[in-house]
C-alpha cells in the first residue's frame, strides 16, 4: 500500500514527497529482507527512477548501479530482474547524456533477452526499441534501422535480406517515428 502512495505521488508530480516516501519503504525493506532482496532492490529501482525524474539524473544512476550489482550478485546476470535494472540503469545514463555507454548496456540486455524469450517477444523488441533510440540519439541511424524492429524481423526470416528487406526496415522506421510524431 505505502508503495502504492509513493507511486501516486510521482505520478502527480509530487517527485519530493514520492522521493521521502520511497526512502522510508526502502529502508524498511533493507532492514526487513536484507540489502540484496529482490524487493528491495525494486524499492531501490523506485527511488531511483523518482530521482530521476526529480533531475537527480546522477543520484538515480549512483543507486541503479548498486541495484544492478545487487541483482547480479542475488539472482544472475541474465536474471530477468537483473536485465530490467540495467536496462533502467542504460536509459539513465542515455538522460545523461552518455548515449555510448547506455547503448552498450542496452544491447547486453536485449542479446540476453532475445536468447532467452526469442527476438519478437514483447520484451526483446521493448529493449530493441530502447537500443535503437540510443542508436538515434548518437547519429547512428543505419544501427538504428538494423536493430529496430526491422532486424528482429530479418534476424527470425520474417523480413527478406537485400534490398527488399532493407526498403522494408526504411519503411518500418518511417513508420515508427510516425507514431512517435503522433
């Protein structure tokens, strides 16, 4: 329930209030479970995200590295959990500014992902798309378009190699960023 409220106060803008509420649950947490437990390491990942949000961009990434040491250490790098957190910890250091190492995580996460679930489950395409606008965000648009949906589509036989299946990941792009101008 306290994280519930905590949730609604970022969710309205209340990132102050969210941010003390969030502590409060995760020290709880860490003296009631221990450091390292998946749950508090979720309280860890909410407080950073609130700190995130507050413009505490650097605070939130000093936590989400010690959420993803954590995770590792808990349950294994290619833990689902643990994938999750350096993927927040990725598009943290994308809203920094350091596009070069958020796209490095990303693309860790997204080769796990895709190993585990297959390269058109909802959560690889989700990292993929992170991945490709890191790609965007850094000038690189032919790794944008090759690891965007159109390679995942290319990757599983869906999309054709060559020139057809290169004008068919142009047209899927064009079609993204049309969404996303909507």
């Amino acid at each position: 329930a306290r994280n519930n409220i905590a949730f609604a106060l970022k969710q309205a803008g209340r990132l102050e209030e969210a941010i003390v509420a969030y502590t409060e649950i995760l020290n709880q947490r860490a003296v009631g479970l221990g450091p390292n437990h998946p749950d508090t390491l979720v309280s860890r990942s909410n407080l950073a995200s609130a700190l995130e949000e507050s413009g505490r961009v650097s605070e939130g990434i000093r936590i989400l590295e010690s959420v993803v040491r954590g995770a590792v250490r808990t349950l294994g790098s290619d833990d689902p959990h643990t994938l999750n957190a350096k993927a927040l910890l990725a598009v943290a250091h994308q809203t920094a500014g350091d596009v070069g190492l958020a796209r490095e995580f990303l693309r860790e996460v997204y080769t796990a992902r895709e190993s585990a679930l297959g390269p058109l489950h909802p959560r690889s395409l989700s990292v993929r798309g992170d991945y490709a606008g890191a790609c965007r965000a850094a000038g690189d648009l032919p790794a944008c378009v090759e690891t965007g949906l159109g390679g995942a589509l290319r990757e599983t036989g869906a999309l054709p190699d060559g020139e057809a299946g290169r004008q068919h990941a142009e047209l899927l792009q064009k079609s993204g960023k049309l969404v996303e101008a909507l």
